[in-house]
C-alpha cells in the first residue's frame, strides 16, 4: 500500500459516494468499494455485515438520509493515510456535508480501514466517531 494510491482511489470513492447522496448513482455501486463483509462501529453499537444486501441496505440507510437533507456535496475538512503493512492502510477523514448552496447538513470524522485482498481495494471496517 502506499499512501498516494490510498488517497487517489479514496476520492475516487468519495466522488461515486456523493454521486448516490444526490441521486445521480444506485446504491448498490458502492460494492465496488466495500468489502464483504464490512465491520461498522458506532455510538449505536458494533455491526458485522455479511452479505451485498446487508451492506447496501445499511448503505441506503446513509444515502436516504442524505437525499432527504438535500444534500449537493461534501468538503473535506482534513484526512490522513496511515500504512499499516502491505495490504491495508487506515483512512481518516472529516467532512462536511453541504446541501447545494453550502449550507452544512452534517460534520462528520470516520476512519476507514482499506484492504487489498484478492477482490482488490476494498473498506473492510467503517469507524463513525462521536460527534
């Protein structure tokens, strides 16, 4: 892993995670960037989830709320890559989530734990940190 690629392919992410938060994607397109299963932490609890399904409907969950508040973009607020060996980094970022005319909907920091395994680059653990 190095911290270049991580960061190029992480916005690559964020670009197609925006796309579904305005209603220009499904979904379901974000499985070409999480991994299965996917370990989510939050204030509400610790979540393994198993399945496509599970990962999208968990997913949609997001982007509903996202759709719902108007959202338009997201900025980034700061992020860091740390290597961790050959095959994983952790990402960290935080953004805000802006509807159209830049109004903030949500200030959010989340770690992101990015393996490449035999699928390729995949988020295998969502860590949502308290406000």
């Amino acid at each position: 892993m190095d911290s270049d690629d991580v960061s190029q392919w992480f916005g690559e992410y964020l670009d197609a995670f925006a796309a579904c938060g305005r209603g220009e994607r499904d979904t379901a397109s974000l499985l070409a960037y999480y991994g299965v299963p996917l370990l989510v932490t939050t204030d509400e609890g610790f979540f393994a989830l198993t399945s496509d399904a599970q990962v999208v409907a968990v997913m949609q969950q997001q982007v509903d709320g996202m759709r719902a508040a108007g959202y338009g973009r997201s900025e980034a607020l700061g992020s860091e890559v740390t290597v961790v060996n050959s095959t994983s980094a952790l990402y960290r970022g935080t953004y805000s989530w802006q509807q159209s005319d830049g109004a903030e909907i949500r200030r959010v920091t989340l770690t992101y734990l990015v393996t490449d395994g035999p699928a390729g680059r995949r988020i295998s653990a969502l860590l949502v940190h308290s406000s």
